[in-house]
C-alpha cells in the first residue's frame, strides 16, 4: 500500500463501519500512514483522523488539538487507543471529516482518560477536558465503526436527513462512475 494515495472516504463508504484492528508492530508503513494522515487531516482543517477515515483497518489515530499544521509540537499519534475513564456530561457542536460541511451537537463525557501507544511504542496516558476529550472519544468511536450521527440526538439525526441523503446519492454515483472500487467495497 502506498500511503500517497490514501485519501479520506464519505460516509456511507463501508470500511467507516469496519471494526478496527489492534497495530500489532510499529513499521516504518504504519509510521508513512501516520505521517499521511496528518497532511490529509490539516489539509481539510482537522483536529483529527483515524485510520477507517482512510479504509484502513487500524486502531491507529493522528491528533493536533490546535489544528494547526505549524504547531507540530501538538501532534499526537495513538496506536491501539482506550478511554480507561470517563466523566461528566456535555452537549457540544461536532463535525468529521468523513461528513463535509455536517455539524450537529453530541453528547460527550467532559473528561477523559486515555491510553495509548506513540510511534516509539511507548505507552502514554493523557487527561483531557472538554474538546480534546470530544476529538478523543469521536476518533476512539471510528475504531469501533461508531460515527458521529450515532451519537445525535432524533433532532439531530431529523436535522441531518437531507444531507445524509445527500452523502449516500453522492457514494452511488462515484461508485456508477468508477471511482470507487466494487471490490474494495465487497471485500470489506
């Protein structure tokens, strides 16, 4: 695989569905991915990704919190990612990458406790409160095939009806046209 054509799938494409599998060895392909993850995250200005965003099938994340590509010293990379805790309760505005130009508001735990491994195979934990909690749990659910408008509210998911629509006509045609594989879709 060639981590240059990876680009981020729209929903409804299958491998969002996809179940992630733990990174058993941190190569210098996992390390490639990472890296091209993180030009495709900040090229469509976000604050995170994971993996299945890319249709892979690996519990892998890229962070940066201030979303921003020259504050580098903010990135983070988890491999095999847990919440260990969480607390609290709040109501806030969300998006993905996945789901161009979709917001809605979710309720999230305040505060989590992550687990996580680096590009070194080191183990960190990290404590986070309100939006990095929030980026932290919405690409922690993409490893388990969660999304977003699982987590809506029925007015949201009422609200979001049109668009959602919208992605799943858009997902058709590009298949009709070609441009995405039958076989990739059939395989996952």
């Amino acid at each position: 695989m060639m981590p240059s054509s990876l680009k981020i799938v729209k929903y409804p494409h299958p491998a969002l569905r996809q179940k992630a599998q733990p990174v058993q060895a941190i190569t210098d392909e996992v390390r490639r991915v990472a890296a091209r993850m993180f030009e495709l995250m900040y090229e469509h200005e976000g604050l995170g990704l994971a993996a299945p965003q890319v249709a892979l099938p690996w519990q892998l994340i890229v962070l940066n919190f201030t979303a921003d590509p020259d504050k580098r010293d903010n990135e983070l990379v988890a491999i095999n990612p847990v919440i260990v805790e969480s607390k609290g309760s709040v109501v806030g505005r969300e998006g993905c990458l996945s789901f161009p130009g979709l917001y809605q508001n979710v309720r999230r735990a305040k505060t989590v406790k992550v687990q996580a491994y680096d590009l070194q195979g080191r183990l960190y934990e990290m404590v986070c409160h309100d939006l990095p909690a929030r980026v932290w749990q919405h690409e922690i659910d993409h490893l388990h095939g969660i999304l977003f408008i699982d987590r809506m509210g029925s007015l949201g998911r009422e609200r979001s009806a049109r668009e959602l629509q919208q992605f799943i006509a858009e997902f058709e045609a590009d298949k009709k046209k070609g441009l995405i594989s039958a076989d990739l879709v059939a395989q996952l």
